[in-house]
C-alpha cells in the first residue's frame, strides 16, 4: 500500500480553496466574498475584553451547549424572520457554516443515503457528501441559474434524498430561491430527509426577498443556515449556525465532537451580536454598490447573474483564465469560479470597485 495509507477515493485530490495571493502583489482582492468593511474600535474592544473575561477560565470546558450564545443567535433571527419568532432550541451553532454543513450531513447523510443539489452551486457540498460517504447527485438549474420546480420535484422524487441542499442565494451564482421552490422541495422530501437552504449571504438579499425562516413552522423538515463571516464581517471569527426543528438540533448533538465550540470564540460571538446593528450597518452600501456593478458589467456588454449576495457572476469570456490572470497582473484578485466562461466578482468598497472595473477594462482589451 502507499504511505500514507489515504482512503482510494481522496488520493491525488487538491484541499478546497480560493487562490491566496499577497497583499503587496494584488491590493485589491475581491475573490472570497468578505466583507471589506473592518469591525469598528468599539466592536474590536468589546471582543477584546469578552475573550480576555474567557481567557480566565481557559482551565475549564466552555459550555457545551453554548446556552447564552444560542440564545443571542435566536433573538437576532426573530428580528430577521419575516416577524416568525425563532427559540433557543431551535438554534444549533459551530466552527463556520462549513462544521454545520458537515454535522447535517453526517447526522443525516451516510453509506446508502443520498444528497441532492442543483449546480452550479457551492463546490463544498460534494466534498460535504464525500466526507460522509453519502452518495451525490446534482441536477441542473436553468440557463438563468434558476430551478425548474417541476424537474427539482421529479430529481427528489426519483432519488428519495435524505438531504437537499440549496443555497438561497446561491454561491456562485447570487440567485435567491422563491418561496414556493422551498415548500415544493420540502413537500417532496417529507420526512424521508432534511431540506438544508444555505443562508449564508442572507442578508444581503434585495428589499422584498423573504428569508426561509418565514417558512419553518410550516415545515418540520426544513433548515436554514447562516454565518457570521460575510455581513456580520466575521470571516476571522468562524461562526456558523442553523434553525430548525428542535428535534433536528438535537440529532445533531450525536454526531457533534465534544465541546466543539472554544469559550473563546463563543465570547467573541457573543460580543458581536451585542454589537449587530453597527455591523451590518455597510450591508445597504454593499447592495448599492453590487447593484452599480451588475448595471456597469452590463453596460460593457457581458452577461451577468441578477444577484441578492455580496458578489456578482458575469461572463462570458473565451479564456477567462487568460483574464483572471490580467487582472491579477493589475492588482485586482477575483474568483475563476462558476459554468465555464464565467467569473466571479465579490463587492467591495466603492474605490474598490473602481479598481476593479478599471482593471476590467483593460484585460478585456487584451482579451476581446
């Protein structure tokens, strides 16, 4: 056998993730979807002092069931729920949402169990369903990267599912599910499987575009997930979490490694969540500025997602490798993500952005 004794299945793949280039070489980098707006002093100081508070009982486990950070989590998705109040114990929380993804699947997934999703979509969500030996199958969207409702029932129903994952808005698309796509979904599955709508660029959602949480009491089978690494600019702080059912939050419990949540960054959290209001205070300016983007792209002649997140696809390029690497070569860093042809754009500050379409402008004519 070769050392190391890898499983067959992952020898010769490549980890997950987005190029990492140095800040002197590329000073624009707009490839992973963070938030360009750092914590203000206030947020900064009041982490520093909840983690200093922890700091002094590093000796002891943190609470295991994070009862005042679930707490804290449920009160902010009330106030972002359509007015669908959200309890403690229907919140779960872990390591970024990429843990929480990974207990949905482990707790639900598995050897002879199947995940469906509709791509393009998140490149994670195979390698979820790898991890957990759970078997994949991905339908198609529509040439607008929406679903066909009729075709995403008839996968479901043909393949019995035991987890659906759709990320609304989708990743890396942008394009936000509608409710009825939801409810269909859920109805098919029933209580044959978990229904998982991916959050995480939630709240950058368009006036008018409902959140899933309105949908949970309708719908025992169904999870909404969120992070606090995009609009609560919390990348650095690995905070992802879910609502559901209770009875969901608890099978997670199973398969959750003991004591999975530090002390500190539980106190982290919870310090941000004190300060919410000032952190998301830059998501309208980040919808302005996504929405001046989507119109400039168009106005250059490329196609271009309609987007409710913090980034925009557009395309479509012959080599668009050959214009990522132009635009690296101006110091602007985007994502080579997406269907073929297409890259992907995260919205930053406006002199960012300027940046951004002044480097566009030039690889395009070095790329026609």
């Amino acid at each position: 056998m070769t050392f190391p004794p890898l499983r067959e299945e992952l020898r010769g793949i490549e980890p997950y993730g987005a190029p990492q280039l140095p800040l002197d070489r590329v000073p624009v980098q707009l490839n992973v979807n963070e938030n360009p707006y750092p914590p203000s002093p206030a947020v900064v100081a009041d982490v520093a002092t909840a983690v200093a508070h922890a700091a002094s009982s590093l000796n002891r486990y943190p609470d295991r069931e994070f009862v005042e950070l679930r707490a804290a989590l449920a009160a902010y998705l009330s106030g972002d729920s359509g007015g669908v109040p959200v309890a403690p114990e229907q919140v779960w929380a872990a390591n970024g949402s990429n843990e929480v993804m990974l207990q949905l699947l482990q707790a639900f997934g598995g050897p002879g169990r199947t995940a469906v999703s509709f791509a393009p979509t998140y490149s994670m969500y195979p390698e979820y369903a790898r991890d957990s030996n759970t078997r994949w199958v991905a339908g198609r969207r529509e040439s607008d990267f929406s679903l066909d409702l009729d075709a995403a029932r008839a996968l479901v129903e043909a393949e019995r599912p035991s987890v659906v994952l759709l990320p609304s808005p989708n990743n890396p698309t942008g394009t936000a599910l509608p409710p009825e796509a939801v409810t269909t979904l859920c109805a098919a599955v029933g209580d044959d499987g978990v229904v998982v709508v991916d959050e995480a660029y939630g709240e950058f959602r368009r006036e008018g575009v409902p959140s899933a949480l309105e949908l949970l009491p309708a719908h025992r089978n169904l999870v909404v997930t969120r992070t606090m690494s995009k609009a609560f600019a919390g990348a650095g702080l690995r905070l992802g979490y879910l609502a559901a059912d209770p009875a969901i939050c608890d099978a997670i419990r199973v398969v959750r490694l003991p004591y999975h949540l530090s002390a500190v960054t539980q106190a982290a959290a919870l310090a941000a969540l004190r300060h919410a209001p000032g952190l998301l205070g830059r998501v309208a300016d980040l919808r302005a500025e996504r929405d001046l983007t989507v119109t400039w792209l168009r106005e250059q002649g490329l196609e271009v997602a309609d987007s409710d997140a913090n980034f925009v696809l557009f395309g479509r390029f012959a080599d668009r490798h050959a214009v990522w690497e132009d635009l690296v070569d101006r110091g602007v860093l985007i994502r080579e993500t997406g269907p073929e042809g297409w890259l992907r754009v995260s919205v930053g500050t406006a002199d960012e952005m300027t940046s951004f379409k002044e480097a566009l402008t030039g690889a395009m004519k070095e790329n026609p």
